[in-house]
C-alpha cells in the first residue's frame, strides 16, 4: 500500500447513519491522518449479515448527503442498503478514488464468536477483502446501548490497532471487542481466538395467540463456562480483543473422501 499520500478509510456500520458509535470513529480516523468518508445504512440494519440487499428502483439505490455534527467537510451519505452493500457499492465504480480501508463501527454491543457470521458491523470488512481492502471492524460491549458508552476508551486503542492493521498483509480482516469500561481500567490488548458462541444466545419459540402465528425471539444469557483464551472469556476479563478473520475460502479434497467406486455409483 502506498504511504505516498493519505489512506483515504471509507467508515460504515450496521446501526444505522445517525449511531453515535459511527460518528466517534470517523472521528478517530481523521485524528489518526486517514482522509474519511461516511456511508451507512440510511436505517438501523444490525444483524444483516452479509446481506447485499438495498431498496431498489429498477437500478437505482438512493442515497442522501448528510452533515454529521462535529465532523464539518466530511463526505457523509446515507444509503438504503445494508453494509456490504455500501462496501460492493464502493468497489464497483461509486467511490472515486476507491478506499484504501474499510473501517467499521463502532459496533452498540460486542461481536463475539462464531455469531460474527450475523453481523452487519464485521462483514462490512469482510466484504471489503473481495476488493483488496484491508478493514478493522470496532465493537463497544454495550449490555444496552442507552448506558454510558465509553468512546474514548475505543479511541485510545485506535491508533495501536491501526498501525496493526497497517502491517497486515493486504487484504486483511481485524475484529477489535472493547470492554465498556473508563481508559485506566482497561486490560491489555490481547489477541483472541473466536468462541465457539457469543455470550448471549437468541432462543426462538413458536407462539400462538390473538395475533396468529409467531415466532417469539429473545436473547438468552450463556450459562456454560466461557472457553479460556477466547474472545468472549477476555473480554468479559477486561481485555480489549483482537482477532483477524478469514473471508470465505476453500478446502480442497471435496471427492478424495469416498471411494473412486462410490463416487461412480
């Protein structure tokens, strides 16, 4: 990556333009030297995955110019689609010049564990892998989004995790967890592996009453012992987490596990 000019960081999320969390951390990328644009989801699209859908007509998308307090002559834009969408968007020509990273968040809540698959916040990056583009993906553990949410805590540790975003290979995806807590009482910065689940499971049953037919979902406290190491137990322990993620690839071998026989019938 060349260095011969400002890395220009497009910063998007899942919760939505107007979240906090993504103002601060525009905010902190233009302290640490990136040239900054904004492009999030016009609406809250927290657990889209890796969705590419938008609010179509015919094969327009649209987008609306935003001024966001505090961060005067930052391009802003609010888009009715979900984050990978904004991320493919940038890549297919929209952008111009095209980002050197992809910074998402900062996350209302952790992303933790295998459950990374759901989360609008991290597959922003990995999106962002497709197109060559380093990304960081910043969550806050917030247990309720209304509680004080210490964004200063996140952007301390920003600059640190950037340098080491910076040295990755290119492409590359980081997922940084930080606990909700003031600077000084933070724990090192630690590397984690991903758990086998977050720290809060959604449990679904199936209901029927006045309204018909409904599945009622809510979020289930874990009660098994969190898995020493990872992210979740180091969090919960204080530590900010790291953890770089592999987008999708392939194990090759697929027809070596039967038989030749087998494989013919």
């Amino acid at each position: 990556m060349a260095h011969s000019r400002r890395l220009r960081a497009l910063i998007t999320n899942d919760d939505g333009i107007d979240s906090p969390g993504l103002h601060a951390l525009a905010d902190g990328a233009r302290a640490a030297g990136f040239e900054v644009v904004v492009a999030a989801p016009h609406v809250d699209a927290s657990g889209v995955g890796g969705s590419v859908l938008s609010i179509r007509d015919g094969n327009r998308t649209r987008v609306h110019r935003r001024e966001l307090a505090g961060l005067p002559g930052v391009p802003a834009y609010a888009v009715e689609g979900h984050p990978a969408f904004i991320v493919h968007s940038a890549g297919r020509g929209w952008l111009d010049p095209e980002p050197d990273v992809v910074l998402s968040g900062i996350n209302l809540g952790a992303n933790l564990g295998h459950a990374v698959l759901h989360s609008g916040t991290v597959n922003a990056v990995l999106a962002g892998l497709m197109h060559g583009w380093r990304g960081l993906a910043v969550s806050l553990d917030l247990a309720d989004p209304a509680e004080n949410a210490h964004w200063d805590t996140v952007l301390h540790l920003l600059p640190e995790v950037l340098d080491v975003l910076l040295a990755a290979p290119d492409p590359a995806a980081l997922s940084l967890n930080v606990p909700n807590l003031p600077v000084a009482e933070v724990g090192e910065l630690r590397e984690a592996g991903l758990s086998t689940f977050g720290t809060v499971q959604v449990r679904v049953d199936h209901r029927s009453g006045e309204h018909g037919e409904v599945l009622h979902s809510e979020g289930v406290k874990m009660s098994t012992p969190l898995e020493p190491g990872k992210d979740a137990a180091l969090l919960a322990a204080g530590h900010p987490t790291l953890t770089e993620l592999v987008g999708v690839t392939e194990r090759p071998g697929v027809l070596d596990r039967v038989t030749p026989s087998r494989r013919a019938g």
